[in-house]
C-alpha cells in the first residue's frame, strides 16, 4: 500500500493544523527534497504535504531541488500534485486575492534542472536515450477542472485559464520585462511553477498549477513596484481559503488507478536508466 496518493506541494499553512500528521525524510537519487514530507489524510484521501521552499522559508526559487521533490512524491506512491503558488498580476483585473488556474506556462527560468533526462552517462557506462517531451498541454486537464469546482462551491469565482509566466529570481521584474509580459498577453507571473509541471509530466504525474495573486505586477500597477512584505501579508490574508480549495479539490480528484488523462502516458517506453518509483 503507498503511503500517499495526492500531492501538494505548498507552504506549511496548508498541513501545520492537521491532527496526525507524519513526517518522513525521503531521499532521492537526485538528492535530497526542499524538506520532510509530511502524510495526513484529508476526506478518506492520504496525502503528502512538500513544504517547498522548506520549513522557515529558507530555499529561494532558483535553488530548490525540483527534481528531487517529484521524485519524493512519485516515490511515496503520489500520482496526482497540486502545486499552489503566489504571483504577480499582469493585469489590472487580476488583483490581490485573485484565484486563476492556468492552462499554459511560459518558462523564463535561466538555469535549473529541468528535465530527469539530461544526457548524463549512467553508473554502467550507457548513455541514456534523448527524449522530447510533448508538453503543449502542461496541466492535468482533470485536476484543473477539479481546483476550478473547488474554488467555486468556496464562492471564491476562479479566472479559468491563462498563462503562467516563470521567471527565475529571486528579484521581482523590472517595469519593462513587467510590460513586456503583459504586452505577450500573459495573466501571471512567479518563480516556482516551472519545472515543477514539466518534471511532474516526465514522471507520469498529473500536475496543476494554483495561482494565488497576492500583488499586481510592476507594468500593471503605478506605485514602488512589488514588495517582499507585500507578497507575504497578502498570501497571509488568503492562505486560509485556499486551504479549503484546495482540500476540497484533493476530494474531487479521481483515483489514481481511474486517471485518464494526457499525464499518465507521456513518458511511457522512456527509458530513464532508473527504475521509476
Ligand atoms: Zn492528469
């Protein structure tokens, strides 16, 4: 039996209350994971919780092992992962306490591991087979639709769709890239969401994308430009009905043996030169 089959990886908000709670260290053949993962159970669901900037907030965007934190997850039995993050609206619509999940991701990350298959020989000498991801679709079809009913029987009214926009950071944008973002047409901006949902599609899990706007981006607003402080009081503010978004959302997702979406097959014949877990 695997000791979890959902997936969150998020802030310690979204587990610190529940009432029994295990935590367990993972290794992984990528290293170690941002932290302990924590199991709990959350309607008849057992899930395990990823703080992903670890306990205390101590891992900034760009140095957080994202490949290790799939791997954990995969490795616990977790087939399904919801990835809740703050960013920044590019548009004047998407204020503060703004909920979009979205169905499209541009990566502007610099230098991050982003794939589990990236040539590096293996222990035996062979090579590893070159792989090309499709990935148009980057979100869980089912899980989006999940985070969206969820968001709604909460009365918190979800923009449905749009366009993540990655950055690396940890600085926020300059008015410009800023602009220049909104101008593609582009709803929001982070730092986490990517390779998250594309290490998550390598392995054969569902991944969706949970975007909380806790500030409008530097082209879309007219003051200082974003603020660390800003970000954390707003996230702050909301992290309390997210966390019932998304628990209700973890009830609504399907089992994992009944998934029939895109996710489950991407990387089937893929051979990684390690046994998947
Ligand atoms: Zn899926």
């Amino acid at each position: 039996m695997a000791d979890a089959e959902i997936g969150v990886i998020g802030g310690s908000g979204f587990y610190s209350f529940l009432d029994d709670v295990t935590e367990i260290t993972v290794d992984t053949p990528y290293g170690r994971p941002s932290d302990s993962l924590f199991l709990g159970e959350i309607a008849g669901r057992q899930v395990a919780f990823l703080p992903r900037h670890g306990r205390g907030h101590h891992l900034p965007p760009h140095r957080i092992n994202y490949r290790a934190n799939l791997w954990a997850l995969r490795s616990l039995g977790v087939r399904q992962v919801l990835g809740p993050c703050a960013v920044g609206g590019l548009r004047p619509e998407y204020g503060p306490g703004t909920l979009l999940v979205p169905d499209q991701l541009v990566d502007r990350t610099k230098a991050r591991a982003q794939t589990y298959f990236d040539g590096e020989p293996l222990p035996d000498g062979s090579v590893p087979n070159v792989v090309h991801l499709t990935f148009a679709d980057p979100y869980c079809p089912t899980g989006r639709q999940a985070a969206l009913s969820a968001a709604r029987g909460r009365d918190w009214e979800p923009v449905d769709g749009g366009t993540l926009v990655v950055i690396e950071g940890p600085r926020f944008s300059t008015r410009a890239e800023s602009r220049w973002h909104a101008a593609q047409g582009w709803s929001v901006v982070g730092m986490t969401g990517h390779p998250e949902a594309v290490l998550a599609r390598e392995l054969g899990l569902c991944y969706t994308s949970l975007t909380l706007v806790t500030d409008l981006d530097a082209g879309a607003e007219t003051g200082e430009g974003v603020s660390h402080d800003e970000v954390f009081r707003v996230f702050a503010e909301n992290v309390g009905r997210l966390r019932e978004v998304l628990f209700d959302a973890i009830a609504g997702l399907p089992d994992n043996a009944a998934r029939d979406c895109l996710c489950t097959g991407a990387h089937v014949g893929w051979d990684l030169g390690i046994e998947l877990p």
